[in-house]
C-alpha cells in the first residue's frame, strides 16, 4: 500500500512473515529511492521482531545510499527507511554481533551493490554455516555465477567459518556492480544434466572424518541414481568452534545450475548430511526445473530491478517465492506465475531515463 505521502507501507507478515522480507524491502528501497514503512516485521516467527541481523542489515543498507532508518532495534515491530542519494558502494565492515546469518545479510545486499555507483567490498562477522540461511558455498557456486551473466561481477569467499553459537565467522563479499543495470535471465530449458560438483567443509573435526563421510554419502545417494559426482574435501582448523557443511551443485548443457546443502548440527551425522544434500538435489532435477528451491526465490529482486522479462521453472512454488514476487509487485515489477513458471518484467533500475525530445 502506498500512503499519499509517498510512502510504501510493507507488511513485513504477508506471506512467510521471514527477516528476508525485510531484507529485500531495504533493499528495493534504496535502489530506487523509495521511502518505506515496515509493520509486523518478522511477525509469523517464533521471536518476532527483528533479530541482529536483520537490524546490521537495515542499518547497513542506509550506509550505502546514505539513508535514514528509524526504529531500528532488536525486537522492533516497525520501522522506516528513507533512502538518500544514489547507493555509493565503496567498503564497508559488518559485525552481527551474535551467531545470525551472515550470509542472509550478504544476501539482503546483492541487489544493492550490483546496482551501485562503484565496487563494493563488504566484511560481514557473524555465523556462516547454520540452518535456515544459504550456503555461502551456494552463493559462490551457484546464484554468483548468474548474477554475472545479468551484468554483475559477484565475489564471495569464507575468510573464517562460524558456526552456531559462536559464530564469529568472516565472510568477504565483492560486486562489480552490473554497467548500465542488470540484464534479464531467461532458464527456459533444463537441459542435459552435464556435472556436479561440491564442497564437503568442516572445522575441528578431522579425527571424525566428518568431511570424507558428507561427501561420500553423498557420492553414494546420487550414484545410486545413475548421478557422478565430484566432491572436495575440506579441513579447516581456523573456526572459533567445530561445525560442517555439505554444498553440491549442478550444470546442464543449457546453462542452468542448481545446488543443494545441509548444515552440520547437533545429533545430525554425516551421513544423513549427505543423504540429504543427494536426495534435494535429485528432488529438483526430476521435476525438469531449471533453478534450485532456493535459487527461485533468491532471483526474485535481481529480476524485479532488471529491465527486461526474465523466466525460469521452479521445482516447487514455496513461501519464500510467492512473499517475494508479493513484494516485487509492491515496487513495480510485473509478475506472473503459471504453475511452477516465473516470469518477471523488471523496472529497469540503474537506466538512465530516456529522453523523450
């Protein structure tokens, strides 16, 4: 809804009620410059409100385009955000604080920085391998590579891995921002399935073997299905606690990639980590999709800030997907979803207008 004073009001819990509505609505904001009023944020989650991250994200988004966020707090319901002049980019150092995701922060600020005056350099501490947030491996491997087929030069790397509660971890986050705005993305075709790659990564646990048993689980889950699969095997001793993380994905012979992962966890073997990670991955293959059940929502903003029509094929058509073309429409990209199909007509973001003499 849009006030008379030109505001856009946001429900921060239509549809999956997540930080990650809070997270884009910034971030549509400052992009194109329009004032919003955020209620019930985080609203359909066990501690509404917004958490660490979520405030590290707001906060930092007004640095970027030198915009204004009142209300932002640990536990707050509602809040505005006023965007300045045009997103600078530049560098920037992000501490959460706690164990939050940093990578659903990075995430929250792609669509910002692939649309800034220059490059950016993000440092973002905080947890980077836990449930409920993307592998930073996934970012790097697969909504990246994308990205830098609209326009935009991403980069990512895990610095040091931090894991629940700790945290701690350190991820360095990197955007050649996309000349002229981002190109539309057309995933029209699955395609042959050609590869599969993965990363089989754990901290403090080699006399477990955590990493050799992920990865061959896996190897065997998808094995079983006719699938080859090459998984690296990673040992890492710089983390401030002990945790894993299992992230495969895949390449057809159109272009598509598709990814899957697990987080390590509490009473979780290796086994089931891989079982599981092998089992995703097959799930969305069969159905003929040409992104992943995450990669579907993730693609959303980019598309929305676009100009142009972008489309894929989802595997499934999830909370997380239907909130975010929700809220794509509510910045001005045309939206239509038919069956497992998406299909985004963008703004056009970052053009300079078109005279008209």
């Amino acid at each position: 809804m849009t006030s008379a004073e030109g505001w856009i009001e946001i429900d921060g819990g239509h549809g999956s009620g997540s930080g990650t509505l809070v997270r884009f609505a910034v971030a549509f904001a400052a992009v194109l410059g329009r004032r919003i009023r955020v209620v019930r944020a985080r609203a359909k989650r066990e501690k509404p409100g917004l958490r660490p991250q979520h405030v590290a994200a707001v906060r930092a988004a007004a640095a970027l385009c030198d915009g204004e966020a009142e209300g932002v707090s640990v536990g707050a319901r509602s809040f505005t955000f006023a965007p300045g002049r045009r997103v600078r980019g530049g560098e920037l150092a992000l501490d959460i604080g706690t164990a939050g995701s940093a990578t659903m922060l990075a995430l929250g600020l792609l669509p910002i920085i692939c649309l800034a005056e220059k490059p950016t350099q993000v440092r973002i501490t905080g947890g980077v391998f836990q449930d409920f947030a993307p592998s930073p491996h996934h970012l790097e491997h697969v909504l990246a590579p994308l990205l830098g087929r609209m326009g935009a030069g991403v980069s990512l790397e895990v610095v040091r891995a931090g894991y629940v509660p700790r945290g701690e971890g350190v991820l360095a986050l990197g955007a050649e921002p996309a000349a002229g705005g981002l190109a539309p993305l057309r995933l029209e075709d699955p395609g042959v399935l050609k590869s599969v790659r993965g990363v089989a990564f754990s901290s403090h646990l080699e006399p477990r073997r955590v990493s050799e048993r992920m990865a061959r689980s896996c190897v065997e889950g998808l094995s079983a299905a006719g699938v080859a699969c090459e998984i690296d095997e990673v040992l890492d001793r710089d983390a401030a606690g002990a945790g894993a993380s299992l992230a495969v994905w895949a390449t057809t012979s159109s272009g598509c990639l598709l990814g899957a992962d697990r987080a390590g966890a509490l009473r979780r073997s290796a086994e089931a980590i891989g079982r599981f990670v092998a089992d995703t991955l097959l799930e969305d293959l069969r159905t003929g999709a040409t992104v992943d059940r995450h990669l579907a929502d993730q693609l959303v903003p980019f598309a929305a800030l676009a100009a142009g029509r972008s489309v894929w094929i989802a595997p499934r058509v999830t909370d997380h997907l239907a909130t975010n073309l929700w809220l794509a429409e509510r910045f001005g990209a045309r939206v239509r979803l038919q069956a497992t199909r998406v299909e985004i007509e963008g703004v056009g973001a970052g053009l300079e207008p078109t005279s008209t003499s």
